[in-house]
C-alpha cells in the first residue's frame, strides 16, 4: 500500500488571489527541485474529484458528498523506486455558484491536470471535453489524465462510447474512487510523464 504523506487542507477564497499568485511564482522552482509538482483536478460537481482525493488521504471512501467551495489544497506524497513525489492537487469546484478564481486564478504554472467526469452522467463526459479545452487555454501544452469515475456502477457508459480521450489526445482511465479500482493509476501516469523515469513504480 502507498505511503501517503496527509497534511492540513487549506480552503481558498477569492480575497486570497494575490497569495496565490506569490506562491506559484516564487515557489515554483523549489517545489520541483524537491520532487513537488502541481496538479489541477477538474470536472463538473458531484463526479468524485474530492472522493478521490479523499481516498487517496485516508484509505476511506466518503459517501457524505460536500460541495468544494472555491479549490481544495491536499498534498500527496508517494513514495517510489525513486525518491517520493509530491502533487500538490489543487481540486477545484465543479458548481459554477463556488468557482470564484476558476482555472484562470488557479491554474497557473500547473504542471498537469486531470480531467474527472461521471460515467453514469453522459452530460459530465460531453462537459470534460470543455474542461479539457479551458486548461490548455490557461495551462498551456501540459499532460491531462481523463478519468471516468464510479466504473463500479451498473448504469455506466459503454466503454466504446468513450472516445475523449482519442479526440483530444490524454490518457484515459477507467476508475471508481469507492472500490478503489484503478485509484492510484492517474497519479502513476502522471508521475512517470513529469519526472521521465518509465519503469517508476509506488511502493
């Protein structure tokens, strides 16, 4: 099982923009020279983005859903063959009444996303491809993971149904942040394409 390092989680309103801004641009270079990296999860309300980050901190599955008010700042630190890696995962709203900065505040100097919709709401599927489309615009040429959360549900979507990520050009996966299936695979993606090494494994 991944060692996972929990830390405080801090909520970010819209009166903090300019600590934001200070922290992103002056820490920036430290956080990768210490093997810390920025990711931004987005996706429409209630397709799990916080689940899984929620499972990730403690082992649990959380089945009281609780809006993200603005964006949630969780750290997970795993550790590999190599040396442990830190994202910092920056879980944003999906319920337009919370954006407040939006990926425009949020989203700067972000070193991946992932994409999250619901596989049993096609409506969240149609609306990952904008979410797909405002990251670049602010983010730049960076690795997007698509997830299609709640795989462990009957009513899912067809999986030749699901072609985002072929149109867009990500990875894609299959995941279900209550069995834990495939929980840990976006990360390890992820954490390959940053730091390069391939054959990178969570120990």
């Amino acid at each position: 099982m991944n060692k996972i390092g929990i830390q405080s989680k801090r909520i970010i309103t819209v009166k903090q923009k300019n600590d934001i801004m200070y922290w992103q641009y002056f820490k920036l270079s430290n956080l990768h020279m210490n093997n810390q990296y920025k990711i931004l999860l987005v996706g429409d309300k209630n397709v799990g983005k916080s689940s899984l980050i929620h499972r990730h901190l403690t082992g649990h599955f959380n089945e009281d859903y609780t809006p993200t008010l603005g964006v949630d700042l969780d750290p997970l630190t795993f550790s590999t063959n190599y040396d442990p890696i830190t994202f910092n995962v920056w879980d944003c709203a999906g319920n337009p009444d919370y954006e407040g900065l939006g990926i425009q505040g949020y989203g700067i100097q972000t070193d991946a996303a992932i994409v999250m919709f619901d596989l049993t709401l096609v409506p969240t599927y149609h609306n990952a491809y904008d979410w797909i489309e405002n990251v670049r615009d602010v983010c730049g040429d960076i690795p997007i993971i698509v997830c299609g959360n709640k795989f462990d549900c009957p009513n899912k979507m067809k999986s030749k149904n699901i072609t985002i990520h072929e149109d867009e050009g990500t990875r894609y996966y299959d995941i279900s942040s209550r069995s834990n299936y495939n929980f840990e695979k976006p990360f390890l993606d992820i954490a390959r394409q940053l730091t390069g090494h391939d054959d990178l494994v969570f120990v």
